[in-house]
C-alpha cells in the first residue's frame, strides 16, 4: 500500500502532524473480508484508557498511530473520545466530538473504514457526516431511543454490545441465572427495539461484552460458548485485548499482568473467537491477531470439507 502519510519526524514531514497526502477514496463496509474474521484496530483518543491512557491524546499522536494501525493491515479503525473501564467518569458529547472529530476526518481521508466507539447518538451522526461507517456503542441494555433512530434512519452497520448498568455500576451486576442463556436473551430483547424501528437485520452486529457486567470466570465461559450468540443470527464481533481477566490469568507472585503484557494471550483468544466463527476482532496489537485470524480461518476452511464428508452430503 502506498504511503499516504509520513510520520511524525522522518521523511519531508516538517510539521509535528503526520502529513496527509491525496485524499483516497474510503473503504466500504461492503467489501470487507469474508474470509477470515475482520480486524478492529482500536484508536483511544483519551487521557485514561485502561491500556494506553494518554498515549494517543493529542491530534498528532493519534492520527500517526491511526496510520500505523491501518498500514499494518487493520480493516476498521475504531476511534473512541470516551473511556470504558471500570470506574471511569462520563465524558459529554461536547469534549468527545473535539477530541474525535479531527482524527476520524484524517483516517477517512486517508482512505480508512472507520468506526466510531460511542454512546452518543449526536457524536455518532457528526461521525457519520465526517465519513465514518460504523457505529460501535458500548451501551449495552441501555440503548438510547436516539441511537436507535439514528441507526434507522442512517442505514448505518451498529454494534450492540452487552453490558448492565454504566461504568460505575457494571462490576456489581454480574448475577446471571445462566450466563450465556442470559446475555443471548437480553442481547435478543435490546435487539427488539432496533426492528421496531425499521433496522434491518443485517445493519446489526452483537458483542458478548467480555469484561463488561462479567467476572473473569464469566468472560472465559462466553468465550468457550461463543457460538451460542449466533442463535441471535447477526454478525459477532468479540474484543478481549488486553482485558482484566488476561491480565489475571498471566499474574506473577499475584501481580496481574500489566495491560501491554497480554497481548501475546489476546493473541491466542482472537485465535479461539475467531475459530468459532466470529465476524470480527477488537484489538490493540493489530499484526499478531490479523496473523491468528488468518490461522483460525485456513483451519475452518481445512475442516470443512471433512465435516461435509462425514455427513454424507459430499463425496
């Protein structure tokens, strides 16, 4: 793929900015890959994300890694102004467009398929109008009206993603009577609201939510039940990268593992996710999962034709 930008420092570059060459025509949500699980490469644009708070805070900072992430192969770029973690503060749809905004018109300039990461129905139409062609919400059951009219009245792919409560109160909503039979059901009743509205069913993505309203038991055995979501019968998209419940898996002397330690265990997860068919990967490490969806992909296709075999309808 040719350069369209040059990093900060290097080259003929002699702002702080990476500089945007000509504009190219943005990817399409349409022609991304079928034959392996899609890779999300996360861009937080803010000072306190769990795994790279601060370090992609500034204008330059973040449209360079945006760059790098989608030079190395990454099919979406999903750009987010708010922090998720656990305990995290609300940010307003004010101070998330402003810190948004710039890098999502500089990746779809540069030719980028982007995601927008909110909550916000107004940030996600100013994403929309800025070029961006997914919307990924982690609202969970707590879907706002406004984004379910906006999704319908914008045609736009929309991630649904389950969580109870926000990030204040989700660590203390993880009784379930059955995990997985309970995160399908209220995936499928938020859903509800979305055909209600004229959403067409193939605009809809679900996400398990792993390590939101969960325990690190919880998260695993979603993971090993992966295919039960597709009893909802949309697209999966998983994200595990560099979660709490790896970080506790890889403690030493009962020290959890620090966040940019883990990606050698997401790694393996985007592994497993994608070799049970899931749609698509959220990572931060976009080399190593792209490498390892490729892998679970050639393995499904390797075993196909001996599950056709097997049951009689070939050969």
């Amino acid at each position: 793929m040719d350069s369209l930008a040059a990093a900060p420092g290097t080259g003929p570059a002699t702002s702080p900015l990476p500089t945007l060459r000509s504009p190219r025509k943005p990817a399409s949500f349409d022609k991304l890959p079928t034959d392996r699980a899609v890779v999300f490469g996360i861009l937080n644009v803010t000072p306190d994300s769990f795994s790279d708070g601060g370090s992609y805070n500034s204008l330059d900072t973040a449209i360079a890694h945006g760059l790098r992430m989608f030079y190395a192969g990454a099919d979406v770029i999903d750009i987010g102004g708010e922090s998720t973690r656990p305990g995290a503060d609300e940010v307003d749809p004010a101070t998330e467009q402003e810190r948004i905004m710039p890098v999502i018109e500089a990746m779809v300039k540069a030719g980028a398929l982007v995601s927008v990461d909110t909550r916000h129905a107004e940030t996600a139409a100013k994403a929309l109008d800025a070029g961006a062609a997914i919307i990924n919400d982690i609202s969970g059951m707590s879907v706002t009206p406004e984004m379910v009219a906006l999704v319908a009245e914008r045609k736009a792919p929309y991630v649904l993603m389950h969580r109870r409560g926000d990030a204040k109160t989700m660590d203390s909503l993880i009784r379930y009577a059955n995990l997985v039979d309970d995160v399908v059901a209220e995936l499928g009743a938020a859903l509800q609201a979305f055909y209600s509205a004229g959403v067409q069913p193939e605009q809809l993505i679900v996400d398990p939510g792993l390590g939101f309203s969960k325990t690190a038991d919880q998260n695993w055995e979603l993971l090993a039940n992966l295919e039960q979501l597709g009893k909802l019968g949309h697209r999966v998209l998983v994200g595990t990268s560099r979660k709490r419940f790896l970080g506790s898996l890889l403690s030493t002397a009962g020290k959890a593992a620090a966040p940019t330690e883990r990606d050698h265990a997401t790694i393996a997860t985007t592994a497993i996710a994608a070799g049970k068919g899931a749609w698509g990967i959220r990572v931060h490490d976009v080399v190593g999962n792209l490498h390892a969806a490729k892998v679970a992909a050639r393995v499904r296709a390797a075993a196909a034709p001996a599950v056709r075999s097997s049951d009689g309808s070939q050969g």
